[in-house]
C-alpha cells in the first residue's frame, strides 16, 4: 500500500539524514543499515532516541531500530509500521518494523544476536510471524516469548514525537507497548516448554558487537 510520502522538513530531518534514509528504497536495505549500526547498549540509562538522534549517535537498540526502518519505509512510499512482542516477566519485550510482499508481512528487526533479525515477507498474519520468533526468544534456557501486538501505524503520532526529537520517546515506547496484544501460547503450553540444552544455550551467545557485561550481553 502506497502512503502520501512526508518531507524532510515535516519529520524534523536534516535534509542529508533524510537523504541517507532515503536511499534505503528496500526493505532489504533498510535492513542492512539497521543492522550496520552499533548496538547502543545504553550505558549511560535506558534510552528511547528518535530517528533523528539515532543517526546523530550512530547506534540503536531494538526500538530505535524500529523508528528508524520505520521511517525509510514511510519515506519509500510504505506505511511505518511496528510490533511489539512481550516476553514473561523475566525478559524484555522486542519491536520490529513491518512490511509487506503479495499479501504477506515480513519484518526488519535489530538485534546483536543472531535470532530475532530479519523475517522474509512469507508469512500470512502477523501471528504467524511472531511465531518465527518463539523459539529462539530466550533468557538463558528458557524461552520466553508470550505476546504479539497488532501493527502499530505511527503516521497516527506526530512525527516530532519520534522522527525528530531531541529528548528521548519514551511515551511513544509506552503507546506502543499499551496497543492490543494477543496471547500467543496458553499458560499451560508456557508450563510445558522444553529447555533449551547446551548447545542451543552456546549458540546463542554469539554477539555482533562486544558488550561491555554479561546482563548487556543477554539483554541486547
């Protein structure tokens, strides 16, 4: 679906941040430069930068990730859509940017692990893709993942409030993680799960940016 494309002015970019956006006319590009960011392991406390303060720091967690490919999209023509997926009390919940091919959605997501990138456009509903991510959504052994939300449009927001702002957005995090939600796995099946063994706990130490600390590590 094709969506009325904003200006640099109107998101609050700088005329070369919105054109380093976009350039990114794919979701396989976009996907690519999220990921090329340094993982922001928000040193300092917890973070929530806009688009424009994620490319002036130059790194994002997951989030700021989102808002960023978020908006290539809606600069390529595409809605800016996310999903929230909340993991038991114990984990920290993802967000993911969306798209879609033929009727499908795929997604673009920044992580420092391997598991929770990239998913092709292939998937018919948006709980079948938050399924994708079920297994390898861990904290140590367990898996964690227990709900998805519907897509989050944030051509609803003004773009000030997460595009081109100076202070953190926190309160869109909040609007975003107070959307629908729908229980992906029932109590019983999340008393049933099968720990990960060893191998798969191995595996899912490898990193793509050293963290400064093992709870940084697990976290991002």
């Amino acid at each position: 679906m094709r969506v009325r494309v904003p200006t640099a002015g109107q998101l609050g970019l700088s005329p070369s941040q919105y054109r380093t956006l976009k350039r990114l006319r794919t979701p396989e590009r976009i996907q690519d430069f999220v990921t090329a960011l340094p993982t922001n392991f928000e040193l300092q406390g917890d973070t929530a930068l806009s688009v424009r303060q994620t490319l002036v720091q130059g790194h994002a967690h997951c989030l700021e990730g989102a808002f960023v490919a978020a908006c290539a999209l809606w600069i390529a023509g595409e809605p800016p859509l996310l999903m929230d997926l909340q993991a038991d009390a114990r984990d920290d919940d993802h967000v993911v940017a969306l798209f879609r091919r033929g009727g499908c959605w795929g997604a673009i997501s920044k992580s420092n692990h391997v598991w929770l990138r990239w998913r092709d456009p292939i998937h018919r509903s948006l709980r079948e893709l938050a399924l994708t991510y079920f297994h390898e959504y861990v904290l140590k052994d367990r898996k964690t993942l227990r709900t998805w939300s519907r897509a989050y449009d944030l051509s609803r927001l003004d773009p000030q409030l997460w595009v081109g702002r100076d202070d953190n957005c926190f309160d869109v995090a909040d609007m975003v993680d107070q959307c629908r939600h729908y229980r992906l796995i029932t109590p019983m099946q999340a008393r049933r799960l099968r720990r990960r063994d060893a191998m798969e706990v191995k595996a899912g130490q490898m990193l793509e940016y050293a963290a400064p600390d093992p709870r940084r590590a697990a976290k991002y």
